[in-house]
C-alpha cells in the first residue's frame, strides 16, 4: 500500500538530547492522523521532519511518495502547514497576506487575488480582509493562517496544535474547517494534546510519548484498551469518597481513580452497576451522581503516560529543538505554509 505519509524509524538528537527514538507512522491519503502527546513527547519535532524543516538523525520518511531529506523540493510542492504560531504578517491585511503567499508561491498576481479572495469567503474573513492581521482576533488569525497554508492547494496538510489557546467557538469553526479539507481529498496529519479533538476529527491515532509510539489504532481501539465500559460513582458525602473508593475497587477488581470527588473505574460487567449500588448502600454511603459510559481517549491517555491531558505541564523545549530553532519558529512556519 502506498501512504500519504509515512515515516519508519525516525530518530532525531538535538546534542545530547534525544527528541525521537525510532517514530514510524503512516497516513492514507484523504485521512486524518491524529498524532498525540504531551509537552516534549516529540509531536513538533516529527511533523518538522515530515515537513522538510529539520532533517531526521536517523531513520527515513515519504511524504505524497517522496524522500523528505532527497526530495525535499519535491514534498515542499505538495505540503501545507500550520504550525503552534501564526505566521502571517500582522502588519499587512488579510488580503495581503494571502496574495503574498501566492506570489511567493509563483502564481500570477491575478490568480492570487482570486485564490485570495475564496480562501477568505472559505474561512468566513470576508469583511476583515482589508483589515490589518493585527486587528484579528486569535480565532481569526488561525483561520488566516490555515488559509495561507491552503494557497498552493496542498495535498498534504500538516496541522501543529492548531486549536491551542482558542475559545470552544473558534475551535469547532476551525473543526468543520478541517472535515471540509479531507472531503476534499487532503490529507492532514494532526498534533493535539486535546483528546476531544482526536476522538473527533482523526480517522487513525498515534500516541507518542518520550520520543516514541506506544500505541496506535483508531479511537475505538484505544478505547477498548482500557476497558468496554466506565462506572462513575459520586458520594453525596465528600468524606465518604475514600470509602467509596475502596468498595468500587473491591468489586471491579481495578484500581479505581478518584478525582473532584467522583470516583471511576473500568468495567466489563455492566451487571455490577446495582451491585455496587446495594453494597455501598450496605456501607452506608449515600450516592449523589451514578453513571456507566463507554471509556474515554483522556483515560486511554492516563492508562498509557500515567498523566491526564489536564494535568499535562509544560516542560523544557529541549525535545523540541534547541534555542537557535525555537528563535526561528515565526520563520519556519511561514516557510511550510508557503511550501
């Protein structure tokens, strides 16, 4: 089979430093990869190799078909991408920006409007298109800058946490954007750290954490792994949370996780939901909220780093890239949306 991406065996050193540590994924083409991870797990570092910005320290890539260090000319011709910044010039407006890419680009500057100009109408910036990009509110620039990554009607579309720091609103526009895009026959590799975003958007997820894949499947799969279903227990009572802990985790048979007062666990029984009701009826414990769901890609995640995405801190860049690329982020972001 042949993928829209594809990378075996990646690794990448940045000194001592060890930001990759044999990352292989593929993509077919009009898919959505989900690619997740926390802070300094090396989800920036891969899509800068799979974009041709950094060169891999071992291992190798295609990308549309095409080595990413022999033919990287090649990839750069069919690529977009939007990275953890935006990379469109503040100064000029919303038109211009976009007519620059083009131009950059080599389409003529009359096909540069018009492509401009649908591009604007497509991410609904219309009436700001003559207003400087500085103007624009967060939500909008991302929009911009997604915008600008599309002008040269890339095949690929490489999405670096593009949703990071927007509002719910400005985060589902950007959504609808990208299932607009894989209709279209683009293929789009996404980093998140939002599990939501993932369980929503992505066809086939990759978890990388400490520079490596430690599972793969799509969202239902992950799922699975970490039980068919979830029980969700909250005492009415916070002080009898501990209490309700240890009869939950009795019966389930797992250890069970308490958090703002409710306690969960994975099940595969539905069955043993009354009978944690009667027994902690028995104990005493008066319950205020029950539930029984089907598992969630937060609790894939914390079965798999040991950490919720919520608790996620950030951590040095070093995993990253070192001081001299984050001082050339802005520069390389323009640099992928113009490929």
């Amino acid at each position: 089979m042949t993928y829209a991406i594809q990378a075996d065996g990646l690794v990448k050193r940045f000194g001592d430093t060890e930001a990759l540590a044999g990352v292989s994924l593929t993509a077919q083409a009009g898919t959505v990869l989900g690619v997740l991870g926390p802070n300094g797990a090396g989800k920036t570092t891969t899509t800068r190799i799979l974009a041709t910005l950094i060169e891999p320290t071992g291992g190798s890539a295609r990308v549309g078909g095409f080595d990413v260090v022999k033919e990287a000319h090649k990839v750069r011709q069919l690529i977009g991408l939007t990275g953890q910044y935006a990379g469109v010039d503040e100064m000029l407006t919303g038109t211009e920006n976009l007519i620059l890419i083009g131009r950059l680009l080599g389409i003529p500057r009359r096909e540069s409007r018009a492509r401009a100009a649908e591009l604007l109408e497509r991410f609904q910036l219309t009436e700001a298109a003559e207003r400087a990009a500085k103007t624009y509110s967060g939500g909008m620039r991302r929009r911009l800058d997604l915008a600008a990554s599309l002008v040269g009607r890339p095949q690929i579309l490489f999405l670096d946490e593009p949703t990071t720091g927007l509002d719910p609103r400005s985060r589902n526009g950007l959504w609808d954007i990208v299932r607009g895009l894989t209709d279209d026959g683009v293929t789009v590799l996404l980093t998140t750290q939002y599990l939501e975003e993932a369980d929503q958007l992505a066809d086939d997820i990759v978890v990388i954490d400490r520079g490596q894949v430690i599972a793969h499947g799509t969202s239902d799969t992950l799922k699975s792994q970490v039980g068919g279903q979830v029980l969700e227990v909250r005492p009415l009572q916070e002080s009898d949370v501990a209490a309700a802990s240890r009869i939950v985790g009795e019966m389930a048979g797992a250890e069970p996780e308490a958090r703002d007062g409710m306690v969960s666990v994975p099940i595969t029984d539905p069955q043993l939901m009354p009978a944690v009701v009667r027994r902690l009826d028995d104990a005493g414990v008066t319950v205020g909220e029950l539930s029984l769901r089907k598992s969630s890609l937060d609790e894939v995640f914390f079965a798999l780093t040991g950490h919720h995405t919520d608790d996620i801190e950030a951590e040095a860049d070093a995993l990253a890239g070192s001081t001299d690329l984050k001082a050339s982020d802005k520069a390389s972001d323009k640099e992928g949306a113009s490929a």
